[in-house]
C-alpha cells in the first residue's frame, strides 16, 4: 500500500497544478467559452439527433453524466475534506468551473476526429491522437490503457463503495451486494448500447435531482450555519484558518484530485459519450459536456461537501498523520455523508446514502462499459465478438472483486490509473488546441451570422475529420478503408 500511495502522489502532485493550469488555459482561449455560451448548451440540449447512427445531445449528456457523476461525488468528497480540509471543497469547485473548459475542448476534438464504425458514431481519446495529432502508435497505447482502466480496474471502485455503504446501512455482507450488482450489471450491458443509454436516461435524473433535493433541505434546515460554514472554507483554502491554514497545499492537491476524480475534466472520459451526439457542429457537444461538468462538481459536489461540513460530519487528518479534528470516529468516504443526513433524519442517513450511492455507482459502471467498449472497438474494428465477451467477464470479475477487497488497494489503483489517462489526454489536447480555437471561432462567426452553425473542416483546414466529409462512411475491418455507399455532404447533417 505504501508504494501504492508513493506512486499516487508522485503522479497526482504535479497534476494537481496542471489540471488546473489546462482549465485556465483554455477558458482563455475560448474566452471563457464555459461562462459566455451559457444559452446554448440549453439550447443545443433541446435539439434532435442530426442523424441516425448517433444519439441526441441530451442524451450524450446523461450517458457522460453516469460516468462523471459516481463514488467521486460522495465517497470522493468526504476522503478530499479528510486529507485536506474544508479547504479542498473550494478548489474543487474552482477546479469545476475552470476544467469546464478543458471538457469543452476535448469533447469538441471528440467529435472533429470521431469515425462511425457499425453503424454507431464512434470517438474519445485515441480517435484523436491518431487522426488528429498523427500518433498512431500513441493512440493504441492510450487505447489499451483506457481499455484496461475502465474495463478491468475502475469498476472495482465503483462496486466496492456499493458494498460499503450497503454494508453499513443495512449490515448486508459484501459478497452479496456483489452478487446482485454483478447481476444487474449483467443484464444492462448484454442489452448493448440502446439498453445503456435507456438505463442512463431513467437513472440520472431521477438519483441527482433527488440527492441535490435532500442536500437542500440539510441546508435549509441548519440556515444560520451557512455563512460560518463558507467563512471556514474560504479560509482553509487560502491558509488562513488557525486550525487548517497549515494544510493549505494539501487541500489545493486534493481538492484537485478529487475533482479530476470526480468530474474527469481532462482526462477524457467524458469524450467517449461526447463523440457518440449526433450534432451539426463540433462546438454544440462541447457546451453539453461542460455543462456536465458544472452539474458534476459545481451543484453535486458542492452540495455534499456543504452537508459534510455543515453538520460537522467529519474528521481532518494531516499529511505527517496529525489529527487536526475529530468528530467521529468513521472512516472518511460515504460514511460522512450518511452522518450528515442522518444528524438530521435519525435513522434514514445511512439508507438514504446507501441507496443514493448505488445509483451513482451504478450508472457509472454501465458508462465504464461504453467507455471500455468503443476502445476495444477502436483497437479491434469490427471482428471483435470474442474480445467483447472477454471484456464482459472481466468487467463482470472485477466489478464483484471490488465488493469484497480493501476500500484503501481499490481507490489507489484507480487513483493511479486517472492521474496517467489524465496525464497523457492533457497533454494531447494542449498540442491539438489550434483545432479548438479554429473550430470556436467558426461557431462564433456562424452564429453572429444569425446562422445555426454546422461544419466543414476541410474549409477551416483541418485534416482528418473523415467522418464531417463523408458523413456516413463505415470503417471496415481493414484500418484506413472506407465504404462510400450512401456518402453524406456535411450540409444535409443540420436537419
């Protein structure tokens, strides 16, 4: 485990500073495209699929939504606030607001360089570094990372805080709680990619607006420990607080972690889903995801750290191990949360989380499929039926593993794992930022135009965005050959 934690912080340390510098970054590039283009990621929300193969925007935004929005929300608040203070919720939500960016620019370059194969449009990290930045090679490597990661690892995170707040909340044993998560997990994705967004469609809406619903009423009903509570986060974030102000740099490093973790700006797993939107403009799907990432950290977040520090639900231990504040004695993770509700519900915190938890992580398992799918997809084309089912197992496997191993090996892993995807899709979508730029600023003209934008790469001169010139074409087993039947032009894609 100690060589487990070295390699996190080791990894996670320095990324801290630039996740938060590729945010700001790009919200300078785009001027603060997160803020300004406000109305059109409602607008762009309301719009109908512009073709077939894909999925309407909303859509897109539910299925990386159960992804986004998972174990990071509850379970990943309460261990930043334990490590790093009150102080670690403010640059959690400042992590938010600027990684909106990054979500837009990734999720923009998600859909230039996105391909269609099997009749489903395709796209997320590899397609880009391939078509876009030319690194074949690279692109394979990041493809069986991110394959690996969200097919055989980061479920285990996921079932494993199920089991655990089940376990608490109702003393099921954990073996069970991964019998019939396995079960259910099971049944959503041999359904394939229909049943997966169906499922993300009904769950979604229904776990966060309930959730945000009871973080509401904790609020509304302790009113006159708002002000103290702001007053104690804004303080520990900048060192000034008698208690905290010495762990400053910690909750700045894990404020960002557990943001990154929670929302995955930057780190591309919000591309897979952004890619699959059927949309006129690459810029459309690009407010929708950073849209999901305010939703994610912003309002979710947000509302579970203030219920956490509200009630004082919570314990503060510092990097040399000195424990700063003690309230309880649980360990940090969903335990917290269910405390807050329960300090004001008594006896119902502990279910209610542990229900609420389930959703988040459920949903998030069904999205790690899709993820781990189209990278199987990418590396495999289309004769894959074998690789698939391996897949299946194996996701299967961990999945009911992660309920019965250590809660402390499963977060490391999947800790270690976030921070390289992260490290390399940062890097990738820093050097493809000119296509960004270009693809913003033909949005912005065609919309000062009075016009709905649509897209011709080939007009702003970027290359490798197949799939905008030849809309319908079909990749085939054989990399680089690709079918013409029934070609599309880019003008009949704005419906």
């Amino acid at each position: 485990m100690e060589i487990l934690t070295a390699i996190n912080d080791l990894i996670w340390n320095p990324m801290a500073y630039l996740a938060l510098g590729v945010g700001l970054f790009f919200t300078a590039l785009t001027a603060g495209v997160q803020f300004r283009r406000i109305p059109d990621m409602f607008r762009v929300m309301r719009e109908k699929k512009s073709d077939a193969a894909g999925i309407a925007p909303a859509q897109a935004l539910l299925l990386t939504l159960s992804s986004r929005v998972g174990v990071g929300n509850l379970a990943g608040v309460g261990t930043a606030l334990a490590a790093g203070g009150p102080g670690a919720l403010f640059w959690m939500i400042v992590v938010g607001l600027v990684g909106s960016a990054s979500a837009f620019a990734e999720s923009v370059l998600a859909q230039v360089y996105k391909r269609k194969i099997d009749d489903e449009q395709r796209g997320g990290i590899p397609f880009y570094i391939e078509h876009g930045l030319k690194l074949k090679w690279l692109a394979v490597i990041v493809a069986t990372i991110t394959l690996v990661g969200y097919g055989f690892v980061f479920p285990g995170v996921q079932s494993n805080n199920i089991a655990s707040a089940f376990e608490g909340a109702f003393e099921v044993p954990v073996w069970m709680t991964g019998v019939v998560v396995t079960a259910l997990f099971a049944f959503v994705i041999i359904g394939g990619t229909r049943r997966i967004v169906r499922t993300a469609e009904v769950a979604i809406p229904f776990m966060a607006l309930g959730y945000v619903l009871a973080s509401v009423i904790i609020i509304v009903l302790n009113a006159e420990l708002v002000l103290p509570t702001i007053e104690l986060i804004l303080s520990s974030a900048f060192g000034a607080h008698q208690i905290f102000g010495g762990i400053a740099g910690a909750a700045l490093a894990w404020g960002v972690r557990r943001a990154v973790f929670s929302n995955v700006a930057g780190v591309g797993e919000g591309t897979f889903g952004a890619a699959a939107a059927s949309v006129t403009h690459p810029a459309k799907q690009g407010f929708v995801q950073s849209f999901s990432v305010f939703i994610d950290t912003v309002v979710v977040c947000n509302a579970t750290g203030i219920m956490i520090l509200i009630t004082g639900s919570y314990n503060v231990v510092a990097p040399g191990g000195e424990i700063l504040l003690s309230n309880n004695d649980l360990e940090a993770g969903p335990a917290y949360v269910q405390a807050a509700v329960d300090s004001i519900t008594a006896g119902y915190g502990p279910g209610f989380i542990a229900i609420a938890l389930f959703f988040f992580a459920f949903t998030t398992l069904v999205a790690f499929y899709y993820i781990a799918n189209t990278n199987l997809t990418y590396l495999f084309k289309k004769d894959h039926g074998a690789q698939k089912l391996v897949l299946k197992i194996g996701m299967l496997a961990i999945t009911f593993y992660g309920c019965i191993e250590s809660a402390d090996v499963i977060w490391a892993v999947g800790d270690i794992g976030y921070g390289s995807l992260g490290w390399l899709n940062m890097i990738a979508i820093l050097l493809l930022a000119p296509v960004v730029w270009k693809v913003m600023r033909d949005y912005d003209a065609q919309r000062k135009q009075g016009l709905d934008p649509t897209f011709e790469p080939t007009r702003l001169g970027i290359s490798g965005a197949d799939f905008w010139v030849t809309g319908s074409r079909v990749e085939t087993a054989d990399r680089g050959k690709v079918s013409d039947e029934n070609a599309i032009h880019p003008k009949s894609l704005d419906g």
